[in-house]
C-alpha cells in the first residue's frame, strides 16, 4: 500500500506542479482588462474625460484624436452595472476629470450582466456583480479562464502571436500589434463577413422587438444615481450612443429604436445632460469592421467628430460659468 501510494504521488506531484505553474502564470499576464487599469493609474493626473461603455465604444472611440486628455475605459460587453463601478473605483484619483462620455444603445436599459467575461473583468478591475462570484474562479485564475482559455492564452504568448496584449477572447482581426494607449485598441479592417445579411440579421437581434426587461427600472436608477454623482463631484455626464452601419439600424426593430432614445431623451431633459445620438451618423463602409463595430479608420474619423463637437461644448460650459 505505501508503494502504491508512493508511485501515486511521484504521479501526481507533476501534474501538481503544472497546475501550480498555470495559476501562477494567469495572475502574472497583463490581458486588455489589466492594461486599461494600469493605463488610467499611470496617467490619472492628467485625465480630463473619459470613455465608458461597450464593445462599440471600446473599438470606436479613439482618445488619441482628442485635445483633452482622454481615456477609453469601455470594455467588450461591459454593461452600465460596470461601467458606473469601474469608474467610481478611481473617480477620486480623477483629480483633473471634467466629462464622462456614458456611452448607451438600444439594449442598455435591459441587461447588468456579461456572462464569462464578469471574472476576466474581476481579475483586471476587482468589481463583481452584486458580490455573486462563485468561490472557485474567484480565487482560482484556472477555473476562471477555464482550460482551453488558459491553454489559449499559453499559445499565443509562446508563438508571439500577441506581442502587445494577451487578448481573452480576441480575434486575429483586432489589431493586438499595436500598445494600448489611452485605453484604446482596435479592429484593423473589415470583415467581410460581418457586414452580411444573416450576420447583420442576428446582430440585430433578428429584427425584433426585446420589449421592456424586468431589469430596466433597476438599470435606470442605478444609472440615475450615478448621474447624479458625477454632477455632485462637477463632472459632466455625456450620454452618447455610437454609429452603426445602416444596414444594421434597418435590421433593428423601430419601436425598440424609439423606445431607447425616448429613454435616454428624458434622461437628459432630467438631469440638464446632452444625449449625443450618433446611431444613424453617416460613415462609409469602409469605416466598420462588421455591421455595428467600427475599425481604427472608423474610430479615428468618428473620435475627431466627437472631440470637436467637445471643444465646442468646452468653450460653451465656460461662456456660461462667466455669465
């Protein structure tokens, strides 16, 4: 019996130490989410707005096409349940912070949760859903990357394949060659594929109506709350809502249309904000990566509209101040 147990751990001691070695090496890897936390830390001085939001605004909004130093905090799939924790986790070291973009879309109001990608974001920012993180991946990188993901990750690291960022669930199509600066990185060109009709048919959730989710009132005073922070600590609050392809804003129901921007216009008429609506804003083909993302061309075009539409904002906030 001690032999056979003795040959049992000469067996499992490797494995032992694999194991140990992958949940070392997952803590130590700097993946998109780690990169825009130390980004916004290195430079927290010098920030004076900031990008919140989803995928779109992640990809479409490029910081470096602004005067004022900006900061692209948005994350894939981050919903406003995140955007408004994350960004309340460093607001008092905002010391310079002046304008929140708070980037909203038809289905903001409806949804507090971004599956998988609610432990990759833990691991890079520290903020859980309702503190409802199960006990496993919380304290265990493997279990919440899961093997193929971590096996993943191994891969391209070793063949080079992300000499920048280790990207989680990142395709060859973002450009991961070039440093996050300000938070930012993007598609490098369109794909075709996204821009096709079953593919825009589904993006848009099949032409139908998702109607009012039990989550919206709780969404809305969440959000209303953070407003009303940021407006407190003299911040302005932007709501904007990022262009998509035409073909996609055809795809989408119209009454779900309606609805969010009556939403996000009462918003705004209630707390004195500008909703920025930029949904049907006309860019070529060439700009999007698929039917509802733009590329880095798209997102350098889009950000310079944007950056002047700000510093005429500027210039107007401070006529008025004087006044």
């Amino acid at each position: 019996m001690k032999k056979f147990i003795q040959y049992l751990s000469y067996f499992a001691l490797p494995i032992f130490l694999v194991i140990i070695a992958f949940e070392i090496y997952l803590r130590q890897i700097d993946t998109s989410y780690t990169e825009k936390e130390k980004g916004i830390l290195q430079n927290q001085k010098k920030i004076e707005v900031l990008i919140l939001g989803n995928s779109r605004a992640t990809l479409g909004i490029d910081p470096n096409q602004f005067e004022r130093y900006t900061y692209n905090l948005a994350n894939v799939a981050q919903p406003l349940y995140y955007d408004k924790r994350i960004a309340l986790k460093y607001l008092d070291q905002l010391s310079n912070l002046k304008y929140v973009f708070i980037t909203v879309d038809c289905g903001s109001l409806n949804y507090s949760r971004m599956g998988s990608r609610e432990i990759w974001s833990y691991y890079g920012n520290g903020i859980e859903y309702k503190d409802e993180m199960p006990f496993f991946p919380k304290y265990s990188y493997l279990n919440g990357y899961s093997t193929s993901i971590a096996l993943k990750l191994l891969k391209n690291d070793l063949s080079g394949k992300y000499k920048v960022i280790k990207a989680i669930d990142l395709d060859t199509d973002y450009d991961l060659n070039r440093p996050i600066e300000k938070g930012f990185f993007g598609y490098k060109g369109t794909r075709e594929e996204g821009m096709t009709a079953i593919h825009i048919f589904n993006r848009a959730g099949k032409g139908l109506d998702e109607g009012i989710s039990p989550e919206k009132r709780e969404i809305t005073m969440d959000l209303e709350d953070f407003i009303r922070i940021l407006k407190t600590k003299s911040i302005t609050p932007i709501l904007l809502t990022m262009p998509c392809h035409k073909d996609y804003v055809k795809a989408l129901h119209k009454n779900m249309v309606k609805r969010a921007e009556s939403d996000y216009q009462k918003l705004a008429q209630k707390y004195q904000l500008e909703y920025w609506n930029y949904l049907n804003f006309p860019m070529e083909r060439m700009n999007f990566h698929d039917c509802d993302h733009l590329n880095i061309k798209g997102a350098e075009k889009f950000s310079k509209v944007l950056n002047e539409r700000l510093m005429e904002k500027i210039q107007k906030d401070k006529i008025n101040q004087v006044k």
